[in-house]
C-alpha cells in the first residue's frame, strides 16, 4: 500500500471512517487465524475491505493460499472463503512484516490457553505485541479478540505494544480496544450474523470507531463498554456462570444417582419455572473456552484477600474435572454387575471431541476417561466420526462405529454428535460382547435401551 493511501484511524472522525469503509479503504490483518481469527478475517473481507490473515502455522497459510478451505467443520464458511479468494480481498501470510505495516486495523486472535499448573498463557499476545513495538504504523488501531482476564490491556499489553522507546505510544499514535468473541465453534457464522459485539476501549474515540466497523461488518448489535476491563470481564462472566451451572447439576446428578432419581425429570420440571434455566450433567466441561476463562478469572484475583472470594468458581472447576472419573466409576459399577472388572475388560470410547459436531480435543474430558482406563488396565478402542484412523491419546481410533462397538465389554458415549443421537440400543446388543452402556451426554433412550436388554448406566440417570 502507498504512504498516501495509508488511513490514520485514531485521527478520523466517524463520517472519515464511514467514508473509507464505503470506499474499502481501510486494511485489515487478523493475526492468528484459526478456529476464531478465519472466520472473522472471512467476515471482513467479505464486507469487501482487503485483509490479510497472519499466521505461525505455514501448513495452514499454504492451505489458505492454495485456496483450500480449513475449517471443514464450520459450516457456511467455506462459501464465502470461495468469494473472497475469488475476489483476492484475502491472503495469508506466515510473515508478519509483510501484513502489520500496510494495515490499519489489526485484530489480534491469539491462543490464550494455561499451562500445567493451570495459569492462563498469554505468551502468544506478548510476542505479537513486542512485534507490534516495532513495525505497527502510526495511526492504526488494534482489537484484541482474544479472551483475556479483565485489566490485562490496561496493566500490561499497552506497555508491551509502546516498549521503552518513544515511537509509538497508546491515544497519541495508536488506538487500542478489546471485543471478546462469543462465538459458537461449529455455529460461528450463525452466531456472527446474531451475536451482540461488546466493544471496550482505551478512549470513547476508539470505541466509536470499532464500533462503527464492527457494526458495518456483521451488522449486529453492537454494546459499547467502559473500557477494555468491563467488556472482558462480561465476557468471562457468561462463560463462568455455565461452568458454574454444570457443576451445580454434576453434583446433584451423583446425589441424584443414590436417591434413586432420574435427574432429566427433575430438568424438565425445573424448566417449567420462568426464572429456571437448564444445564445439563455430564462427562465434564473442555474445550479452549470454559475451563480456560473459570482460570482467568481466578488469576485475575491473585494477591488479593481471600482471592477475591471466588469459592464457588474453584469449587466447580474441581466438581467438572472430577466427572471423567464418574464416568469410569460407573463403568466399573456396570461391568461389576456382570461379574467383570474393567482390568482386562475392551472399552469403547465413543466421541473425543470436547463438544458436539466440532474437530476439537482441547481440555476435552475424553482424555481424562482414556488415561484412567489405560491406568486401569482396561483396552481402549476410540472411535469419533471426526477423527477417524488416527492417532490420538496414544491409541489407534477406529473407521466406523461398528468396528469401535464390535465385541467390547462396554461402550461409554462421550460426545453427543449427530451419529449418536437416538441411536438404536440394538445395534450394541447385536455386535457387543456384553450389552454394557455408560451414556454420560443422555444421547440413548434409556427405556428403549432397558428394553433391549442393555445394561445401562447414565450420569444423574438414578432410579430408572
Ligand atoms: N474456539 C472457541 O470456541 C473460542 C470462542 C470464543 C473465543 N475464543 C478465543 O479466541 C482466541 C483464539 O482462539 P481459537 O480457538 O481461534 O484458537 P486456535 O488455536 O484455533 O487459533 C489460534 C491461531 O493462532 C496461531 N498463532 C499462535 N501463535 C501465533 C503467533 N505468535 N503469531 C501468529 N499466529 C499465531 C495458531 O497457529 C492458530 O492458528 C482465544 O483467546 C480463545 O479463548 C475461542
């Protein structure tokens, strides 16, 4: 792009950016372009406005280049991959120096996972942002996408990105906001053309204009935030609040086990109520989203008195992490009833994916269930139609359900896909050694699968 072309951001008013959204002329450079960052680059330069995704994986950036779409289980996406390859207004690069320096807007879709002991990982974020020291151009604004603990922008990324050189410094020579994504993985383009944007920034200035190209690009409602704090924190608060719920039912679910109560009747009447709203009990809680924010809050109170209090976020963190081992408990209790043990018992482990219809094993509770049962001594067949003939957790996944199922001494479903849902209980009956089923997501109709003549356990599932 030329120095004249060049836009400054921070200096326009909102009809200078309405003009050169009109007009295309502002450069957008997404850096991090997987699961979030594709999609969002997609959506702007659908809108027309030329961007360029950034990205370390070059097998990905090669794919892209080669016009070859990625997220094969991210509907609605590929088409207009199509378009705007079609309409060169998107490429990709390994090469951050070749897409900072002639963009304007650049949005930071970064990993923030945690590491071993739990502490959320924002070393990707710190990285780009050294890199942003030195090339971002005056005038540009930055978005960071990425969820981040409230008060992470303010205390420590805009030091990061002005360095302890004069060059670049935050209102003066660079506009920074935050709008935390919301998005469903596996529903993104859904959720992006009806999910309300938060946007929170360093000044109203910057609000105004990221909200103003948020709202020209996805056409949504767009809720303007304090500051970059309070939109991330709402972001964590929705997120926590299910990790919360899950736990809440989890651990009715084991009580309800032991009362003899089937918890999806106690649901579906608590869901009668106005203000009631319904989770379900499961195997455990993954994924890069809700495991990964219950921690970023918690850091976000380090040092404080009593960790700010946040007893009941810890207490369902432990509560979700301990159901893989309730499933194998159950397991255990089912094959017990059959005179079995799950030493030397096969295993079928049905579904990895942390969620349903998606190619994602991030802090899946899959993971968990398999190493217990190898600790155990169990043999364990894996099958998931998104993995399929692979390697994953050091085992062998299968073709097909029929040879996953095929004489095993027990089955647990792990993940509700599409495959599973309703499946016929006498298929397992037919191809299994001994009928045994732990259903951990309520994909099987327990009283079809009762009548089969299945053994049958599920989480929360007492009394039936
Ligand atoms: N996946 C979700 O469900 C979801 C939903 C909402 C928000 N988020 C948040 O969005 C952010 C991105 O998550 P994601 O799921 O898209 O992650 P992802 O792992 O799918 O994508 C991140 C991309 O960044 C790239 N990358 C890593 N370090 C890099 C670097 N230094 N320079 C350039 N590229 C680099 C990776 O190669 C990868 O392609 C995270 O903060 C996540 O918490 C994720």
């Amino acid at each position: 792009m030329s120095q004249e072309s060049f836009q400054s951001l921070i200096s326009a008013n909102l009809d200078d950016v309405k003009n050169y959204l009109k007009s295309n002329q502002i450069r957008v450079c997404v850096i991090g372009i997987g699961r979030i960052g594709l999609p969002t680059a997609l959506s702007f330069a659908h809108a027309g406005l030329p961007t360029i995704g950034v990205d370390i994986n070059s097998n990905l950036v090669q794919m892209i280049n080669s016009k070859e779409y990625p997220l094969q289980d991210e509907p609605g996406f590929d088409k207009i991959f199509e378009d705007v390859m079609a309409k060169n207004t998107f490429h990709a690069t390994t090469n951050i120096l070749e897409a900072v320096p002639v963009s304007n807007f650049v949005i930071l879709s970064l990993p923030t996972p945690m590491d071993k002991n739990n502490v959320p990982d924002y070393s990707a974020l710190i990285s780009v942002s050294k890199d942003l020291n030195k090339i971002l151009k005056p005038g540009s604004l930055i978005v960071v996408e990425s969820t981040i603990e409230p008060g992470f922008v303010e205390n420590e990324l805009i030091s990061i990105i002005e360095g302890k050189d004069n060059r670049i410094k935050a209102k003066r020579d660079f506009g920074i906001a935050t709008c935390p994504e919301t998005a469903n993985p596996g529903e993104i383009l859904s959720d992006f053309k009806k999910l309300p944007r938060l946007v929170g920034a360093i000044d109203e200035r910057t609000t105004n204009i990221v909200s103003e190209m948020y709202r020209h690009v996805f056409g949504v409602e767009i809720i303007k935030m304090p500051d970059c704090k309070t939109a991330n924190a709402a972001k964590l608060t929705a997120n926590v609040f299910r990790d919360i719920n899950i736990a809440f039912v989890n651990e009715l679910a084991i009580l309800f086990e032991n009362l003899g109560i089937d918890i999806i009747k106690v649901l579906e009447a608590c869901g009668k109520k106005y203000n009631f709203e319904t989770h379900y009990p499961g195997a455990g809680v993954g994924g890069p989203c809700l495991p990964v924010n219950s921690y970023q809050i918690l850091n976000s109170a380090r040092g404080m008195e009593n960790n700010g209090m946040l007893r009941i976020i810890r207490a369902a963190r432990e509560t979700n992490e301990s159901m893989p081992y309730h499933v194998v408990e159950l397991l255990s209790d089912a094959l017990n009833e059959i005179g079995k043990s799950v030493k030397g018992s096969t295993i079928a482990v049905l579904g990895i994916s942390y969620k349903p219809n998606v190619k994602d094993i991030q802090l899946t509770p899959a993971e968990a269930i398999v190493k217990r049962l190898d600790q155990l001594q169990a043999m364990v067949k894996i099958y998931d139609p998104h993995f399929k003939s692979t390697q994953v957790f050091s085992h062998k996944t299968e073709n097909n359900l029929i040879d996953a199922i095929s004489n095993v001494d027990a089955a647990i479903i792990v993940t509700a896909h599409n495959e599973f849902l309703g499946i016929d209980p006498s298929l397992f009956v037919s191809k299994m050694k001994t009928p045994v089923i732990i259903d951990s997501r309520g994909v099987m109709d327990i009283y079809a699968a009762k009548k089969a003549g299945l053994i049958f356990r599920g989480i929360g599932r007492g009394g039936v």
